[in-house]
C-alpha cells in the first residue's frame, strides 16, 4: 500500500456468501471482515449446532470451520443431499497443522475442498476462496 491506496484491485465476489463457523472469536470476525471487503455475504456461529443451522437456512455458497467440527458437517451433508457440493475450507489449528495426517483425514472426512491455517491471513485466505469460487464457476457451467 502507497500513501493508503493498494496498487492491486481486491477481486469481488458479489452475490457470494460464506457460513463461517469458529469457537476462536477473534479469527472469526478477522475472516469475516477479510470476506466483507471482498462483497461475500457472511454468516457466523461459535458453535457448530447454530453453524449448521445458518447453512441450512442460508444455503451458502460455501462453508469455513475448524477441523474439529468436521464431524458434524459430514453428519449434515449424509442427511441431506443438497449439501453435497458446499464448498467446504477447513481451518487447521495448530494442533491439526502439526500432524499432517490429522489433517488430511479431517479433509477428506468433510470432502473438503481446501484448508487456510491458523493465524488466518488475508492472502491466503482470499488465495483459497477465489480458486474455489472460480473454478466452481468454471465446473458448474
């Protein structure tokens, strides 16, 4: 950034909306005001009861939760058929990061399509979503 002004212009997502679910106050709203600058709609829950709710009600384009929540998507997803192409990014915790294989099995016990680590920051994060946004345009035609 110079003199305030960012020389990149931040790619938009109108129309777009996420469901992000995270017991971590602070990294919730961090991603949450990430996604608003880019014109992503975001819905929140601390807990992955009222979480899936706000999917189920919102019918997001995609979905962002801690791996330790995985569960309860997958849970989600069996019952009801609708959900089955939500794109899904996982938040790997430090204890996910550490072990590899804790992670890769949270991804593919969700079918989740990608994963940001903790702390969350705005590059990787937007990095993740626009690959997912747009090749889920580019695959849905």
């Amino acid at each position: 950034m110079i003199f305030g002004f960012s020389l990149f212009k931040k790619k938009k997502y109108p129309g777009k909306s996420l469901v992000i679910i995270d017991r971590d106050k602070a990294a919730l709203d961090k991603i949450k005001k990430i996604c608003e600058e880019h014109e992503i709609k975001c819905f929140t829950a601390y807990d992955p009861t009222a979480g899936l709710k706000l999917v189920t009600s919102h019918k997001p384009y995609a979905a962002v939760l801690s791996a330790d929540y995985a569960t309860d998507l997958t849970r989600l997803r069996k019952a009801h058929k609708e959900y089955e192409n939500l794109l899904v990014i996982i938040l790997a915790e430090e204890k996910w990061a550490n072990s590899r294989q804790a992670l890769v099995d949270a991804l593919i016990k969700t079918g989740a399509q990608e994963f940001v680590a903790k702390p969350v920051s705005a590059t990787n994060l937007m990095t993740v979503v626009q690959r997912l946004f747009e090749n889920k345009a580019i695959t849905s035609k």
